[in-house]
C-alpha cells in the first residue's frame, strides 16, 4: 500500500497533537474561539487549502451527547439521499483526541453512503467533524459536540485470556431487506484489543505497546464497499455497520473482510449473502 | 471516615486504627461506604479486614489508598502482635487493594489471582492516575504492590490453628476474582464476587459471573462477607438479589441486541425494574449494559 496523503496527516497530527492532549486534568477547559481554532488547524494538515464547505443538512453525525462509557463511544454518520450516491470518502475527526482522525473510509461505487456507524475512543470533551468527499473533490463538514473522557487511556481488556484466543475473529450480522432493491445493511464485529499504547506496564514503567487495526478492506463479489484507515481512537473489538447495493440482488453473493494491524498481521473472513427474495 | 496519617510514610505508629467488626472468632471486617471514592472518604468503600491464627494474621484486601491501608494495619496493630504474614489481595480494583504499600514492611506474601499481574499491567497506570486526580493530597504513598505469590486453581494458607482456602476464579466480577474459605468458622469471604445493596460492578463477563454464582452457591457455609454491604450476610441466600440483578441484564441486553438497538440506548431498556433495588443504580447500571452488550453481542 502506498503512503496517502492521509497517512502522513495522521502521523504529524500524533507527533504534534500527543503533548497537549495528554496534558492532564488541571488545564482550563478550552474556550469556544479555542475549539474553532483547533479545527482550523487539523482542517489544514488533513486538507490543505482545499476548500470545505458546510454541509448543512447534508451531512449528520449521530451520537450520545453524554458518553456513558469514553472507549466506547457509537458514531454514525449520515450522508443525505440526494448526495450519497456521490459520496467516495468519509472522514471522521475527534477534535481533541491523541490522534484526532480517527477514520478515513474510502467508499466504492457500490457503497451505501447515507449511513456508516463505529465506536471511537474519546479523550476529552470535544467536537466530532465529519467530513464527506464526493468523487470530483468537493468536502462537506459537519460538527457535533461530545461530553466524554479518558475513553484513550481508559483500560480496556475485560478478559484478556478471552481476547487473546479470539483475537482476529469476526462476526457479520445481516439486516432484514424488507424489498429485493434495497441496498443489503450490515454489521461487522471484529475480535481486536485496538490498543492506543497510551496505558502504561506499572511493574515495567514501559507503555504498553500500540496495537490496533491499520486497514480494514470489505468487498462483495470482490468490488470495494469501503476501504478504512484507522488507527487507535476505534474501540477495542472495532464494530461498523455499512451498505452496499448490489448489481444483481436475486443472486446469492459473497461479502469478505481483510484486515491488516500495526503489528503485520493479517486477517479475513467471508460470509454469504442470500440472494433476495423476488418480489 | 477521614483516617490521618501522620509523618512520612514509613511512619505507622500515630495512625488511628480504621473501625473494624468482629463478625466470627478472630475475624475483623471494615464496612465500606457505599460511595464513590473521593478525598472524604480515603476511598475506603470496599468491605476489607484481616483474619488472626494461633501464629500469623492475614490481611483480606489492603484497601483503598495508602491512607487506608495504613488505618487497617493499626486495627491489625491493636488486636495482635503475631506477624502479618499475608496480604490477600482478591482482585485488581482500586478500592481493594491499593492500601498494599502501608504494608510493606511487615514484608508478608502478597498473594493474587495468576491473573492479577496482567491485569495490573494493562490497568494499574491509570487507576494510580485517577485516584492521585480524585483523592488529591489523600492519596499520598499509594502505589501499586503487584502480587508475590500467584493462585491459579487453589491455595491453602496455614496461619496457625487456622485454615484459609483461597480459589481463584474463571471471568466474573473480574477476570482476576479470588475468594477465600475459613475453615475454623465456616466464614467465606467473596469480596467483589458478592455485591449486596450496591449495584454490582461487571468488569469481567456477566455471562462467567452466573457461571461462577452457580458453583458459589452450592458451597455451604454459616456466613458470608461481600465485597460490598453489610460485613455479614447469611450464604447463598444474600446472592439472590445480585443473580437477579445480573440475570435481568443478561435477559434484556440479548432481546436489545436481537431487536436491533444500539449500544448507547440499550441500557434505558436493561433492568429497569431493577433501579429501586440498588444504590449507585444510576452511576454504574449504563457501563454495566455497554459491558454486558460489548460481550453478548458475540452469542
């Protein structure tokens, strides 16, 4: 895979982000004018000078006011039926995290873009951008704002003996078609600690080293549904719901997953999807 | 309770000795609050004690802080002059065990679930952090103690005249829960894997937890001490109302993922009928669904 334009944002953004955002409870909380300013900037490393235009009504971020629990915050995004179909890139940016662009979904041309929903890592009390990318360049932001903390350093690991023995396994749920014409909706659940390498070994005085998903590839009949970069603000056992239509739903078709983490290594699973009932 | 520790803190002898009960011969336990932690309470909220043999005393959760492992050791200090040969730490949560260091110089075992230590690793940074944030000048001397003697399926520990039998559990109120038999008296101490008035924390798997609730039950004994509530209830009959409570989550949170609600909403759902039955209902009952959904949405 090649270096994305992308990908060298993120790495900046952790290198020049991680200070301030690690800083502790003590400091003021961030005025206003701060937040805006903020944004701005991360608007410029991810962009550039590219122009990103408000997305009004066009674009919605659907999430808890008040997370009840910061490493597992649910996100969806919701991209309106008139564009949705010109949407190929989802980005979507927690202001105030470590490591703020959480997700870069590139979308295939079969993709259902009006929703796409995961679970994020939260650090601090923040705005939530998310961004949408048409294929001809055009950017449409949307913001929302989020009381949750701590949700990056937050221990995660429940069970670890249990984690360890299904790390890398997945688990697809299908939603009902009501009709054959319907784009097909789906759940992917994938079994990964996720780690952010922010929680510290105490007997050791080392951090605990990162790992998490880098790539996430969905294809059905080997076309693309989305490609996702990400890295550690997605929740430990990373969960996202996405559509795709399919050119020929009255036959039976083959959705597959393909991960690659930070520490190489590589996962996939297929599933089958009916074909649709005729109407 | 605001114990004062006084001098530096290798210095123990001015400290006042934290209330403790006499619950069976030889058997001390002090009742936690049923609070958050904070600077108030010395995050003294959990049920702890110490139990005395013919040779030896053993230490049954150091505590909260620093702070109030130190006021446990005087009410050790003022009932026995055997050595403390043991400190039981029954699983990795701060109200537990985070008093440890206030007894390091009576150099005992510490002795955890195998467990424990990959648990502290993955989380003993950040609870040192959050309690240094929460209880402030409080905290002071609190350190993590990781475990010197590991329990991965039994362990007898012998302190004179006095058998303690400690068992480590399979994934319930933590993945790292110990528990400990009394023989003398038939006294078991569950610590965490027995909540009573305060809403049970699922930090492990709700699923092992009634696993383990089921094995726990068929073991008779004259009395029992939780890890929060009174410090003595009668066994099994007071694990009634936390099987319920964690039956009733399980119950909900599956038809909640079957119909489709999300995460975030599904707690509104959970339980309801469970609210009046529990204090910090509100505080805790949300992270317990997001836990309890996080792992029934892989059945």
């Amino acid at each position: 895979m090649g270096v994305t334009p992308s990908m060298l944002g993120r790495a900046a953004l952790v290198f020049l982000l991680l200070g301030s955002a690690l800083s502790g409870p003590a400091r003021a909380e961030p005025t206003e004018a701060e937040r805006m300013a903020r944004w701005a900037d991360l608007r410029h490393a991810i962009f550039g000078n590219r122009v990103v235009e408000d997305a009004g009504d066009l674009v919605a971020i659907d999430a808890p006011v008040r997370a009840e629990d910061a490493a597992i915050v649910p996100v969806a995004i919701r991209v309106a039926e008139m564009l949705a179909p010109e949407i190929r890139g989802l980005y979507l940016v927690i202001d105030n995290n470590p490591s703020p662009l959480a997700a870069h979904l590139i979308l295939g041309p079969i993709a259902d873009a009006r929703e796409m929903a995961t679970r994020v890592r939260i650090d601090d009390y923040t705005y939530l951008h998310a961004v949408a990318e048409t294929a001809d360049g055009r950017l449409y932001a949307a913001a929302r704002f989020i009381k949750a903390a701590g949700g990056c350093s937050a221990p995660a690991g429940k069970d670890q003996a249990l984690a360890l023995e299904r790390l890398g396994k997945m688990k697809l749920s299908l939603a009902d078609r009501s009709r054959p014409d319907e784009p097909i909706r789906a759940k992917l659940l994938i079994s990964h600690p996720n780690s952010s390498g922010l929680q510290m070994d105490q007997a050791t005085r080392n951090y605990i080293r990162a790992d998490f998903m880098q790539t996430l590839d969905v294809t059905y009949n080997g076309q693309q549904v989305f490609r996702l970069e990400s890295d550690i603000a997605i929740s430990e056992d990373p969960s996202f719901n996405f559509g795709f239509r399919s050119s020929n739903p009255g036959t039976a078709g083959v959705i597959k997953a393909e991960i690659l983490d930070s520490s190489q290594r590589r996962f996939s699973q297929s599933w089958p999807v009916p074909a649709a009932a005729q109407m | 309770m605001a114990a004062v520790v006084l001098g530096t803190p290798a210095s123990h002898a001015e400290t006042a000795a934290l209330p403790v009960t006499e619950i069976a011969s030889g058997i001390f336990v002090h009742n936690g609050v049923h609070e958050e932690a904070s600077a108030a309470n010395d995050d003294a909220i959990a049920n702890i004690g110490f139990i005395i043999g013919d040779k030896a005393a053993a230490v049954i959760d150091p505590g909260g802080s620093f702070a109030e492992g130190s006021a446990l050791r005087a009410a050790v200090r003022a009932r026995t002059d055997r050595p403390i040969r043991y400190v039981i730490l029954t699983h990795v949560h701060p109200d537990h065990i985070f008093g440890a260091a206030a007894f390091r110089d009576d150099h005992p075992d510490f002795v955890g679930h195998a467990k424990l230590p990959g648990a502290l690793a993955q989380r003993g940074d950040y609870y040192v952090r959050r309690l240094h944030e929460t209880l402030g000048a409080e905290a002071t001397g609190t350190e993590i103690v990781p475990p010197t003697v590991l329990v991965s399926d039994r362990l007898d520990l012998d302190l004179g005249g006095r058998l303690l039998t400690l068992r480590a559990h399979g994934p319930a109120h933590t993945d790292n829960d110990l528990t400990v038999f009394d023989q003398n008296t038939r006294t078991f101490w569950l610590a965490d894997l027995l909540f009573v008035d305060r809403i049970p924390v699922i930090d492990g798997s709700l699923v092992g937890w009634l696993k383990q609730l089921d094995e726990l039950t068929t073991i008779s004994a004259d009395r029992a001490v939780p890890g929060h509530g009174p410090v003595s209830v009668p066994w099994p009959a007071a694990a009634e109302p936390e099987r319920r409570y964690l039956e009733a989550v399980a119950h909900d949170t599956r038809a909640a993922i079957k119909s489709g609600i999300g995460i975030a909403n599904a707690y509104r759902q959970v339980a309801n009928s469970e609210r009046g039955n529990w204090l910090l209902f509100d505080e805790y009952h949300p992270r317990n669904v997001t836990a309890s959904y996080k792992e029934l949405e892989w059945e």
